[in-house]
C-alpha cells in the first residue's frame, strides 16, 4: 500500500480546508507549507504591482523562505500538492518546497483553489523545482465539497 502526503500552501485559509478533507479523504499525513514570514491581506493585493504577492510572482526566480521542517519524504510514494492559483500558476513559494526535499522518483498530482484562473502553465513551471519527479496535473476545486474531493480521488 503506498503512503500518502497532502503537502499544502493557503493564504487564506480557503486551500487549508480542501487540503484537509484530502488527507481524510485518501487518510494522508498532512503536511502545511508556511512561508517564514506571513502573507498579510496587503500582500496579497494582485491589484497593488507593489505588494509582497505581486512583486514575487513577477520574477520567477523569487523563493520566498518557508519555515522548514525536518521531514523523511522518502516514506511517501505520492504527494497531493495544494496551493492557491496566483496569476494562472502556483505561487513561487511552492517552487521552494519542492527545492527543499528530495522528491526524486515521486508521483505529484496538483489540486488547486482559484478565483477563476485554470493551472495555466504550473506543471511546467514547477517541473524544474523537482526534476525527478513526475508532477501531474490534478484538480480545481474550487468548492471544495466532500462529493466534489472523494470524486476526484476516485479518479486518480
């Protein structure tokens, strides 16, 4: 039987309660990626080109710190990766993520929330984070209802 991780970035909260119901769901370990320094709602203001979000989603090199935690991802044959959609891909703090553990030889399927934007070009931009990995394309889910979450599951 292969063990499970649901590895999570939320702003807002609004991606940390699907993350939850994944990990019940797929009975996963939960694993929260939290930025050194948090986001305040200035910094997540899309609309102001100078705050904290926008800034670092404008140069794709841009790593935001993540308080790091000691963690043996070579107990996890897949991980469920969550995050919120900010200007059609994943934030740049989950680029970070994937450069701090070893996820080589790992199956990594995407679940996003977003206020309308689809993954764009996510799997691409993540893919160079962690080059031996297999990073797949999963779900909006954007409601975020059990029917919605165990569906998806489901198919996978």
């Amino acid at each position: 039987m292969s063990k499970k991780l649901v590895a999570f970035f939320s702003a807002s909260g609004t991606t940390k309660k699907v993350a939850q119901m994944i990990a019940e769901e797929v009975k996963a370990d939960l694993f929260e990626i939290k930025p050194k320094v948090p986001y305040t709602k200035a910094d997540l203001d899309w609309m102001n080109k100078k705050s904290r979000s926008s800034v670092e989603m404008s140069d794709k090199k841009y790593r935001p710190a993540i308080m790091k935690k000691e963690m043996d991802m070579s107990s996890y044959d897949e991980i469920l990766l969550g995050f919120p959609i900010w200007w059609y891909v994943a934030p740049t703090i989950i680029n970070t993520f994937l450069e701090t553990y070893d996820f080589s030889g790992k199956k990594i399927v995407l679940f996003a929330t977003s206020g309308g934007s689809g993954f764009g070009n996510t799997v691409k931009e993540l893919q160079s984070s962690a080059p031996d990995a297999v990073i797949t394309e999963g779900r909006l889910l954007n409601h975020g209802t059990k029917q919605e979450i165990s569906a998806w599951i489901n198919s996978l």
